[in-house]
C-alpha cells in the first residue's frame, strides 16, 4: 500500500485512534479497520485514475512499506512527484503521497463520510454523542476535499482561467498558472500516461454529511 497510517495521525487530517500508543517500549498499534479502508480507497482512486490494466502493472512494485525503488520511473514520477521541462517552462507535480497529499486527502474524505453515518434497522442514522455538543463536519471535510481537488485535478479541461499577459489575451485550461500541476496536468503533459480514464471529481459538498 502507498498510504500511510501516519497520514491521519495529526491535523489537519487527524483520525482519533488511528494508532494507540501503548507502554513505553511498545510499538503503536494500527487501527486494524483504518488500515483496510485505506486499502480499499486507494484502489479505488488508483483505478480511477490509471485504469485497471495499468493499476494492476503498477501493483507490481509495491509492497508494505511502498512503491520499491526498483519500480520504473514513470511509476515513481508518478507516486513520488517529479519536476520536469515543458515549453523551457519547469513544473513540478508533488506526487501522490504527504500528509496532505492526494491519496490522503481523499482517504481522510471517504473515512469522513463513512464514519459520521452507521446503518440500522430503520436505515441510516448518524451518531449522536451524549454530554457534547454536536459540531458539523461538514468544514472539515470541505477543507479537505477542496485540497483533494486542487492537486488531484485543479479545473482541468472544464473552467478554463481568461489571462492577459504582454498585451495577449490566452486562456488556461489546466485553471492552474503557476508551476506546481495537479495530477491531471502531469499526466496530460507525459509521455507515459494518458488522461482516458481519469475520473473527474465535483469540487461540491454533494455527500449532505
């Protein structure tokens, strides 16, 4: 797996009991259930993005502590980030990884929805904490999933950006000017990847959590 545990161990995408921290001597315990959403997100945002055949190349070269150094580079472009020349321009696409990484951001969003939210008899209900006040999650997970969509996707090929520079009128379609690209851009821009089965995301709170 790609994602860590420690991603959701502090803010702003913290997990209560994600690791327990035990005696001293001990190794903190992962949170067993956390661990295998994590698995199950990350397919499936790795599919959405890649497409099954080459999500399932990719899987070749990761293991428990990550994608192996061994793996070819476009892999680790992919998973680690990468600053690479288009145009005599240099950008740099920060990877899929980091405490407020993509695959975080997402994993954290999904986690969200599923935990404020239990099934019952009578459908679903949300859960209600005695001798506390409520407060909404709805902040938290806008927070991050407006992240998630700026270095996921930014507003690639949908709202493009008018600009005027030198007298030129153009019109940025990647709705990013600046040199650090979403994941889309990246793959727009390489020579290994393609954008045909890349799943764009709604940047709105379509969840109702």
């Amino acid at each position: 797996m790609l994602a860590k545990i420690t991603y959701f161990t502090q803010r702003p995408l913290l997990i209560p009991g994600a690791q327990n921290v035990p005696a001293i001597g001990d190794y903190p315990v992962q949170s067993a259930s956390l661990v295998d959403f994590m698995e199950v997100c990350e397919e499936e945002l790795l599919i959405n993005i890649l497409g099954i055949e080459i999500y399932e190349d990719l899987m070749v070269y990761v293991d428990i502590d990550g994608i192996l150094p061994t793996a070819p580079q476009k892999y680790l472009d992919l998973v680690n980030g990468n600053q690479y020349l288009l145009n005599d321009r240099t950008f740099q696409y920060k990877g899929l990884l980091g405490n407020n990484g993509i695959l975080a951001n997402y994993i954290f969003c999904k986690w969200l929805e599923s935990d404020l939210s239990t099934y019952t008899t009578v459908g679903i209900q949300a859960s209600k904490a005695e001798n506390s006040e409520r407060v909404s999650a709805i902040p938290t997970w806008i927070n991050a999933w407006r992240t998630f969509i700026k270095i996921y996707q930014q507003d690639a090929g949908r709202f493009p950006n008018v600009f005027q520079t030198h007298g030129a009128i153009g019109i940025d379609w990647y709705g990013q000017g600046d040199l650090n690209v979403s994941l889309y851009r990246f793959l727009e821009d390489s020579e290994d990847f393609n954008t045909d089965y890349f799943k764009y995301e709604e940047n709105e709170n379509r969840f109702g959590i």
